[in-house]
C-alpha cells in the first residue's frame, strides 16, 4: 500500500504465548534436527524482543521465510518447524497389479544382476508386455484394436521372443 510515496507495512504476525526465548533455546539444544534448532534459535531471537530481519540474520535467510517459519510454528509447534517431505510425483514403475515394483517384493535372481542393476529382476518378474506397452499404463484407457494396437503386439512378440 502506498502512502504519498511511502510504504505501510503489515502488522508482524505474533508468536504463540505458550513458549518463551528460554524453552524454544531448551528444545533447540535438545533437538537432533539442525535445520529445526536453527529455525527454534531465530524465532527465540524475536521472543528476546528482536527484530525479525535480525532473526533473518541469524537463520541464514529472508525475511518472507522467517513469516513461513512463525505460521509453521504457530500452527505445529516446534515440531512443525521439522522438515517435510515434498509429495512429489507418484511412481510411473508399476506391475500388472497396480503395486510399485519396488514395493511388489520380488526377489533378485543374483548378486551380481542386483549389484550392477538392481531393478532388472523386479521388472523382470512383472509382466514385461504391461510394463512396455504405453498403452496400459495407469491412466490411459485402452484403444480399440487398430493398426497402432497390432503394431505393439507386434513389437510386444518381437521383445519377448528375443531376437
């Protein structure tokens, strides 16, 4: 917002009253997470009475992240300021059944395959003509037969013949 030429800040989102400099020090040197007593040793620098971009300072980053830092702990607790795992993407590796390959349990044939190539027997043990032909992945729906569809069974005997 401006105000003839000068910007009016927001208020500062306060801290939960639950915790103190002394307790949010206490966890930090308790904690086994480094990322999360950094984060616990800034926030207990704004409880001292300091100001966030000199809690900034001391976590190593911006000020926008010292506002996710104090919503995340405000919200969780200290433990909220642990690390999440992203979500991510799901696994395009699946068998026939749905499972992931890695999750499906099979056992490696060898040492040595399971040393040099360590997903070759779970692929193996799938059904190999699901796993190569784009058309059965998960999502997309089964065509009609065509003359796209003979040419995957095509390639799909050619594969599993071996030549």
């Amino acid at each position: 917002m401006a105000n003839y030429g000068r910007f009016v800040l927001a208020a500062a989102i306060g801290l939960r009253g639950d915790y103190d400099a002394r307790s949010l020090r206490a966890i930090a040197k308790r904690s086994k997470d480094g990322p999360q007593a950094r984060r616990l040793l800034a926030l207990a620098s704004i409880y001292d009475g300091g100001a966030r971009s000199e809690a900034a300072k001391i976590g190593g980053v911006t000020l926008q992240v010292v506002r996710d830092w104090v919503l995340r702990f405000n919200a969780g607790g200290p433990d909220g300021l642990v690390d999440r795992k992203a979500p991510g993407q799901p696994s395009r590796l699946e068998c026939a059944g749905g499972s992931s390959i890695c999750a499906s349990g099979h056992s490696r044939s060898s040492a040595s395959s399971s040393r040099n190539r360590p997903w070759a027997s779970a692929v193996g043990a799938c059904r190999i003509e699901k796993f190569c032909d784009p058309d059965s992945r998960p999502g997309r729906q089964q065509p009609e037969e065509s003359a796209a569809g003979q040419i995957s069974s095509a390639r799909r005997s050619l594969l599993l013949s071996g030549r």
